[in-house]
C-alpha cells in the first residue's frame, strides 16, 4: 500500500479518472409533476409501507424532497423499529438500505440513530458474505446487488472496507453480474453506484490505495457502464422497466464514459412516464426506485449530516389508503394450465382462477387441489412474495439454484404476486440453475 502523504499526490493523478457527478440529469420538471402522482400515491398508501418497504420508501421520498415533516416522521419511526427489532435476520444488503434510508438526510429534532453501531453489523455481514464466497465457490449469501449495496453504504457512512477488496470483487466478468448468461442491469448499476463512492473516498485522499487499484476500479466502472448501456431498448429503457430508475441513477454520476449519441436520457424518462400512466409501477420498491432518478436524485445524495429537504405538497399527497393502479378485473372465471418441473420432469394441472388472478393465486389454487404435487412455501420481501422452495426443494444461493417462473415459455418480468395471468395460459414453476 501507499503510505498516506502520498494520498494527495495520488489524488490529483486519479481526478480524471472521476466522472463529474450528475452532469447529463434530465428530470421531470415541476410542471409535470401530477404524471409521478401514481408513484407517490403508491409508497405513502400505508399497507404497503411495512418492513424493509418502508426503508425504499423513505430512502426514495427523503431524496426527493417532497414529504411532510411528520409523514417523514412516521417512516423513519417504521423503519428503526424494524432494523432494530430484527437485526439479527436482515440480510446484508436489506440493512444497508435501512441505513441509507435512516440516514438520507439529517432531520430537525428527529430521533438520535446509532449509526456507528448499525455500520459496524453491516461490516459484519459483510465479511460474511466474502466468507460464503469463499467457502462456495464464488457465492455470496445473496446476491452481488446487495453487495454493492453493502459497499454503497459503508462508503457513504464510513464503514471498513477493503479498496483492494472492492476492485477484486467487482470485476464485470464476474458471474454474479449474469443471470442465465444474461447482464442484470439494476446490479451492474447499483455496482456503479457504489464504485464511484469509493473513487471520490479515493480523490479525497481518504482511503489509503494501491495506484493499480484504482485504475481497475475506474476499469470496472466503465466496463460496467457500456454493458449497461448495451442493454438499452429502442424506446430507451434499460433493461427493463423495474431496471431503469437505477440504472439512470448509475448514467447520472458516470457521464465521462459514454457520448450523448449513447444515451438520450430525456427519451428515457418520457417512457418511463408512460409507463407510469398505464400502471407499471403499482410495487411500492418499483416506485421507489424509479422516482429519484426522475427528480434528478441518485443514492450518492445520501447525507445525514444535510437537513432535509420537506415538500410543499405539490404531489397532492395524503395519509389515507389509496389504491394502487391495476387493470380493471371481471369476476368471471379463467381457466390455466399449471406445471411444476423437475429435472425434466413435468406434473401438469388445470385449475380455474377469477379473472384478474396472478401467478401466486394459480399456485395456490394447484396446491389445493393437489397438496402432494403442489405444495410450495414463499417468503415476502420488498417486491412481494418470492417462491423459496416447492414440494420441499429449497432454492440455494451457495448451488446456484432458484425456482424459475415462466408463462408461455417466457421467464416473469414481474413477481409471482404482481404477474396477472390471462385464460389459456401455459404458466410453469421449473427447478433451475443459473
């Protein structure tokens, strides 16, 4: 390692290799504000703040700026109680979101949060989840989002970490970037993110680094960037819809490493606009994540130190129960076909569902019909039910595998209790790798 009176001179040699943060935001303006309504009505609906959810709500609306005092109030009380009550079994990264959502923003008189304390089980679970890496094979407990999301916040609240460690792991040839050989976007951005944090702790001068670090780290960025990039549809999303808030978040802070003939941010966000007018965004973690980015906000902004920023109510937001944007159902009943697949071999079923029905319901009404084929457990997480074992075969982050939900051939763009199924449809729960 560089001895420290060495940092600045090192500084000043890595700048260029820092891309200016925020330079090429697109942000809807304020006379457009009632398009985002749906977004706002869908986090401040109070059945959905409850959990880790509250944690990407706040995070999301404290960055945005546009709460009341005492709306604020009652999410960051949602949100402590939770982190402190059940600890011991959050994830990793379900606690670094937790303590960026806490720590957004410093509040006037608000309550008095052990962020010390809080850093210091992240680092915890963190070293854990190098441990598992190790152990097996490359896997880490979760998945490298939330590991990304681990470095995001112990960049942000100044949290141990290994420079050396960070530029290793985050290599974009790493399998945990791909799934089914395929790029995920939304973690390649969060890993953006949480690169470009720990490079402005490098210019800084406050992390102690190898110079060959360093240049891998800005390597990996921009690597990481043009897959990004590389993923972009005609209509400009990336990825996909639930992909492209972070993405554009990651674009935002990374402008030096892509021309403006790449991407039109503005096209972007006007289909991201339209999409929220049909009711996409009807998850309160997909709202959540999309809404920073179109208020020109990226989780770098994060700051417990700078007093928030409350809202005048431009959003018409309110306290009371709304409801969410779904497509209008019929009581008539549908008929679907059902399979559970296992190492090729397929147990199929046909069971009839109200119309308006998503995937979770036709499972259950399988498992009813037939408990012994059928049976399956799920967990929820902040984007709703997710299927964690069927006839009592677990998903394994250490063997790679997971339960893979696909209708008519195709995999889910959607989770199991969002994906609204159709009369005819060839829905299947296949037991995978990836």
């Amino acid at each position: 390692m560089r001895q420290s009176h060495q940092l600045p001179l090192l500084g000043l040699l890595l700048f260029s290799l820092i891309p200016r943060q925020q330079c090429e935001i697109c942000e809807v303006s304020k006379e457009n504000y009632t398009a985002i309504n749906p977004l706002i009505s869908t986090m401040i609906d109070s059945k959905y703040s409850k959990g880790i959810q509250a944690a990407n709500v706040l995070l999301s609306l404290r960055l945005s700026g546009i709460m009341n005092q005492i709306q604020e109030q009652q999410l960051v009380e949602k949100v402590n109680l939770t982190t402190r009550s059940t600890e011991p079994s959050l994830t990793s990264g379900q606690l670094a979101l937790a303590i960026l959502a806490l720590g957004a923003c410093k509040a006037p008189g608000g309550m008095s949060i052990n962020y010390s304390e809080l850093v210091k089980d992240l680092e915890n679970k963190f070293r854990a989840e190098i441990k598992n890496m190790e152990d097996h094979s490359g896997n880490p407990l979760t998945n490298y989002y939330q590991l990304s999301l681990d470095i995001l916040a112990l960049c942000l609240f100044s949290g141990n970490y290994s420079v050396s460690e960070v530029a290793k792991l985050f290599n974009p040839e790493n399998k945990n970037y791909y799934f089914h050989g395929q790029f995920s976007v939304d973690t390649g951005a969060m890993a953006v993110l949480a690169l470009t944090c720990v490079k402005g702790k490098i210019t800084r001068g406050q992390k102690q680094i190898d110079r060959k670090d360093a240049e891998n780290i800005d390597k990996h960025t921009e690597s990481l960037v043009n897959k990004i990039l590389s993923q972009k549809t005609e209509n400009g999303l990336l990825g996909n819809i639930y992909s492209t808030g972070e993405a554009m978040q990651a674009l935002f802070v990374s402008s030096n490493y892509y021309n403006e003939s790449q991407w039109v941010c503005q096209k972007t966000r006007d289909t991201v606009l339209t999409e929220i007018s049909r009711g996409a965004f009807h998850m309160p973690t997909a709202a959540a994540q999309i809404l920073p980015a179109l208020m020109g906000k990226t989780y770098l902004d994060v700051n417990k130190d700078s007093s928030c920023v409350y809202g005048s109510d431009p959003f018409n937001i309110t306290t009371q129960e709304s409801t969410p944007v779904t497509p209008s159902v019929s009581p008539s009943q549908i008929q679907v076909n059902y399979s559970v697949v296992i190492d090729n071999q397929a147990d199929n079923i046909t069971v009839s569902v109200a119309n308006g029905s998503v995937f979770l319901d036709v499972m259950e009404q399988a498992e009813k019909k037939n408990p012994t084929l059928f049976w399956f457990k799920s967990e929820e997480t902040s984007w709703g039910p997710y299927i964690i074992s069927v006839r009592g075969i677990k998903a394994d982050p250490n063997d790679r595998t997971y339960w893979k939900l696909l209708s008519n051939g195709e995999p889910l763009s959607q989770g199991p209790g969002s994906y609204i199924v159709h009369a005819g449809d060839d829905l299947e729960v296949r037991w995978s790798t990836y």
